[in-house]
C-alpha cells in the first residue's frame, strides 16, 4: 500500500493484462509521471501467456493479481476491485491498459467526484492522435436500449469542452468509481463478460440515485481496439465471431434489464432487425462463423 496523505483520497488504479504487455508497460509508465502521488496501480493478469505477464513480476511500483485463466473485462476487472476495497482504498479507477494518461489527469477527477451525489466521472478521452474524440461519456436511449457514445469519431474542438457535465453512462475504458458507490451498486455484472458492462453499471448508479459526469479538463488517450486480440485480419474480417455474439447479446441485455416494458416490444424488434441485417451481410460476405455467432447472440440475449 502507498503511504496516505492526510485528507488525500487513496487511489486505487486497476489494469487488465491479457496478452498486451507492450501496452501495458506504456500506460503503466504514463502513470508513473502522474503528478497525483496517493495512488497504487493494481494489474490484474487474465491468464496470459508467460512472456506476457512474467515481465511485470519484476515491477515492485504495482501489485500484481493473476487469474490464471481469462475472466473477461467484467470479471478480471472485478478481482481488481474487491482487491481495492478489500485494501480500503477510497477511489477506484478501471483504466484500459491501451490508454496513455495526461500527468496531471488525476486531479480535476478527484476534486469532481468528490461531490456528495457523484458516483462515478470520466476523463475526457481522444484518440491516440490527440486530434479525435474516442468518447465524451454516452447517452441512452430508454425507447430502443441503445447507447451512444458523445463524440466519438469527432474534432477535439472547443464547443466539446465545457465544466462538468452529466451523461447517462460512462466508458468503462476509463471509469473512476467511488468505493462506496461500489460497495452500494455491486461490482460489474459479470454476465456481459465484456461489452456493455460499463452502460449496465451506470444505469444501475444513475437508478441508485447517483450522478455520473465527465470532467473534460481530465485527458487520457487511447488505441482504438488495440487491447482487443480479435480485432486481426481473417477471413471473417476484423471483429471475431464471438466478440460479434457479445455485442449482439449484451445490447439485448440491457433491453431486459433497463427498458420499460411499454418500449420492450419496440427495443426488441428493433434489435431484431438489426442482428436480421448482421445475418445478411455475413451470409452475402461467406462468414459462416460470425452469421452463427450472430444468430446464437440474438438467441442467447433472449432466452438469458
């Protein structure tokens, strides 16, 4: 544990490692010149293979979790955490390990969730170009139980950096959570295992009555899908057959969970017909891995 500051919120800093160690060893040495100092960086390996995580057994600045096996980014983020709170750090943050931070992004983050009804906030994050918005936090559309992410794709221009501001969810590619919000919600549901776990939880904060705001003064930076191993080249194109079963199942998640019963009908026949489109393409484009993981999503979401 690092030393405590009176009055200085101890901060828990929370890596999944599966398979992306060059990655992680960048994000943990942006960390290192953080100019906010009580903190301690937690790692949490996914079961990867020995070249990838034994390198970082040599860092005596992080605590370092190996699961053995991978839990995906519910459940190895969610070993991070209870680690945290176990340790009785004050903040938590979940911070993707392709993400490179600004030196001094820590601190507007801690002076804003420290409002009473703040769960949770974001920072601002761009592209690894520092031209580009990969998310401003999200909003959710309770009709069709679908989330937008704000900006995303767009010019980092001045009409997209205001003071604080609410948002209906937050990118779990950077989520800095009270511990006590933690403890009062539950951890990431464990059943998305990746994809939609991050809306899932700030619905469930925003129910519990909290407030969840991005802080654009906050900067990190991030690689688009680096983290994800599927995104490589095959013949069934960039996304994997079964990251194409999570997003298809987990948005039908949230349609259970957190739409109206009035809108359920509209949000699942509009899912429907978006998964019917999914099917199409892959069939005209000779995916037969990603049409079955497509049907079995759709399936899956459904009946679960």
């Amino acid at each position: 544990m690092v030393e405590r500051l009176v009055q200085t919120p101890l901060v828990a800093i929370i890596l999944v490692n599966w398979n992306g160690l060059a990655y992680t060893l960048d994000c943990i040495e942006s960390l290192r010149a953080v100019s906010y100092r009580s903190l301690k960086i937690i790692v949490v390996d996914n079961g990867s293979e020995p070249s990838q995580v034994d390198p970082l057994k040599e860092i005596d600045t992080i605590h370092l979790i190996e699961n053995g096996e991978n839990l995906g980014f519910t459940g190895g983020n969610n070993v991070g955490i209870q680690y945290a709170i176990d340790q009785g750090f004050d903040l938590i943050m979940l911070l993707n390990n392709d993400t490179l931070v600004e030196p001094n992004f820590l601190d507007p983050l801690v002076a804003e969730i420290q409002e009473n009804e703040t769960a949770a906030v974001q920072p601002k994050i761009l592209q690894m170009d520092s031209k580009h918005i990969w998310s401003l936090g999200g909003k959710f559309n309770t009709a069709l139980g679908k989330a937008k992410t704000i900006g995303a794709g767009k010019e980092d221009l001045s009409a997209y950096n205001p003071k604080a501001y609410n948002v209906d969810w937050l990118t779990g590619c950077c989520l800095f959570v009270k511990t006590s919000a933690f403890k009062e919600i539950g951890l990431l549901d464990d059943k998305y295992f990746a994809l939609c776990e991050d809306v899932d939880w700030s619905l469930r904060a925003k129910i519990a009555g909290y407030a969840l705001k991005v802080v654009p003064g906050a900067v990190i930076y991030h690689h688009e899908s680096a983290s994800d191993k599927s995104k490589v080249r095959t013949t069934e194109g960039y996304r994997s057959p079964f990251r194409q079963y999570l997003n298809v199942r987990n948005h039908l998640y949230l349609v259970r969970k957190f739409v109206p019963w009035y809108f359920k009908p509209l949000a699942f026949g509009y899912y429907a017909i978006r998964s019917a489109i999914f099917a199409c393409y892959y069939l005209l484009r000779n995916r037969p891995n990603k049409l079955r993981m497509t049907l079995k999503g759709f399936r899956d979401g459904i009946k679960e």
